[in-house]
C-alpha cells in the first residue's frame, strides 16, 4: 500500500483545498464530516478547528471507526452510523445546528484496496460490498443470485450505465441456473461472454458500481441525508457536496435548485419558493488536469456548494 505524503495512509481525498474552502471554516464552528472514509478530510478539518470548535464525522465502516481512533482529541465526535441518522445523532450530541457539513460520496480507496471487502475488480474475494458488512442489507452475491432479471437490467442500466445491461442481466440470470456466483472472480468468469474486450476494467467497474449502490441502497440513503441538512445547517451554513456519478450529481444538483428530487418548485400563494438553498456554483467544480493525473479517480469528480438561505 502506497503511502501518500502529509495524508492518512490509505485516503488521498480528491479536491481537498475546494472542499476546504467551501465549508468557509471559521475556528470556534461545528462541521459535519458525514463520509469519514479514510479520514482524509476530516484530519484537514480539524487541523483548521480552535478549541472551541468541533467535528462531528460518520461512517458506518468499522474500519472508518478504527481510523478515527487516531485522530482522537476533544474537539472531535466520531459517530458510528449511516448518514441517514444525521439529525437525530447530531441532535443526540447536542450538536445543532452545524456551519458546515461536507459528503464525500466516493467510496474510500482503502475499501477498494481491501481484497475481502469485495469492493475492488483486481481482488479475488466474496461478492459482498456493504460499507456495514455486519449489517443484514442484501449483499452483492444475494443481488446476483436472488434478483429478478429485469431487476438487475434495471439497476445495471441505472446504476452501472451499462450499454448492454439487459444482455448483462440475462447472461447472470443464465449462469447462476447452474450454480451460485459467490466470488469476484465467479462473477468475472460468469460475465466474460459480454465483457467488451480492451475495455474490461471500465466495464467491470460499472458493474461493481451498480451493485455496490444496489447493495448499500446509496440513492435513497442520500436523498434522506440532503433532505435532513436543512434542518441542520443554520442559516448561512456550507453544504459541500462531492459526487462521482450521474445520477448523484443530479440528485444534489436538484436538491440544491429546489429543495426536492423530482418535479418543479413549489411556490407559495404569492408566488414565493421555499427552497432552503442557494447554489454558488452555477456549474460544479471539478478537479484540475494536475490532481488528475496523481488520482485518476478525481476524473469524474463534481463539488457542488451552496449556502443555506437565512
């Protein structure tokens, strides 16, 4: 494992500086780190807090709990638990309301490095993928082996961007007849006939995609998280939001114009909105050539920031 300079071993967080800055930190402040991961951010965070402020980060990954272990300090809170209890724990600590709140929603890289995580394309391992792998959400291989056909076109298309997710889906459906596909390497070998050939590593990385978001239930988890921030952000408090994937970055992008997912704005009978944001960045942010070329995986990388409405 490769380590990065003046960084947690096993998290280079893409954008730093941006991210940084977007939460327009101010010493005494409360921030919310709600993606921990390796800890990347919210090291830097709290590099940047006096002693009167404080960091309230989340993970549900026990790896997650064992890297905050090192960056103990008074005005630090780790809290074990998925991003969709965010009022509630942060009401639990008596932290409301917070001047920032940063999601990173790229999966750490350490997960990816983990052969028996069942995250990465380059490991053999069991199919699994949770970020709580203690928790009794569907795993990767339940998904393969118990999911409907149409189902797995559906979230292989939606998820995964797969151009030939019905073929993929049916090609799954016709291996796992014969008996289950419980590995990585399992689900490689199942789905070799359909893997376009020179493009094998972006193509298995789709298909990871998609199960992992499948398997975490990342869309719903996120729409529940957004819609809870403006409850915990006080007026003129930063949301900085990373994404690395289409349907996300619509999500947020949504979210941020008009208080909800789908559908127009509401407006009041004067023909006011009540949407709890305002974006500052009309077009997100996205990472230089230079930080590129150092992680491939700020490729597809989008920051959108906006300022809670007083």
């Amino acid at each position: 494992m490769s380590h990065y300079q003046n960084d947690t071993d096993y998290h280079r967080p893409v954008m730093l500086q941006q991210c940084l800055e977007a939460l327009d930190m101010q010493p005494g402040g409360r921030y919310v780190d709600v993606t921990f991961g390796g800890g990347g951010h919210s090291a830097r965070i709290l590099e940047r807090l006096g002693p009167e402020g404080h960091l309230y980060s989340f993970d549900q990954d026990a790896d997650a709990e064992h890297e905050a272990g090192k960056l103990a300090r008074p005005q630090f809170t780790f809290i074990r638990s998925n991003f969709r209890q965010l009022y509630q724990e942060l009401k639990r600590h008596g932290a409301l309301p917070v001047d920032g709140l940063l999601a990173d929603l790229g999966v750490s890289s350490h997960q990816f490095d983990t052969p028996e995580r069942g995250f990465s394309t380059r490991f053999d391992g069991p199919l699994d993928m949770r970020m709580n792998p203690d928790g009794d959400d569907a795993s990767a291989a339940d998904i393969i082996n118990e999911y409907p056909e149409a189902e797995l076109h559906r979230i292989f298309g939606m998820y995964g961007e797969v151009t030939n997710a019905r073929t993929l889906a049916a090609t799954v459906a016709a291996a796992r007849r014969g008996q289950s596909i419980t590995t990585i390497a399992g689900l490689k070998k199942a789905i070799a006939p359909v893997t376009p050939r020179g493009k094998e590593n972006k193509y298995l990385a789709q298909v990871f995609q998609a199960l992992r978001i499948e398997a975490n239930d990342e869309m719903a988890a996120l729409r529940e998280m957004l819609e809870q921030t403006a409850q915990v952000l006080r007026p003129g408090g930063r949301l900085v939001v990373m994404s690395y994937h289409s349907l996300e970055d619509r999500l947020v992008k949504n979210f941020i114009a008009k208080g909800k997912f789908f559908g127009e704005v509401e407006k009041d009978l004067f023909g006011r909105t009540n949407v709890p944001f305002e974006a500052l960045t009309r077009k997100p942010v996205e990472a230089s050539a230079e930080e590129i070329a150092l992680n491939s995986r700020a490729r597809s990388a989008k920051l959108r920031i906006a300022v809670r409405k007083e």
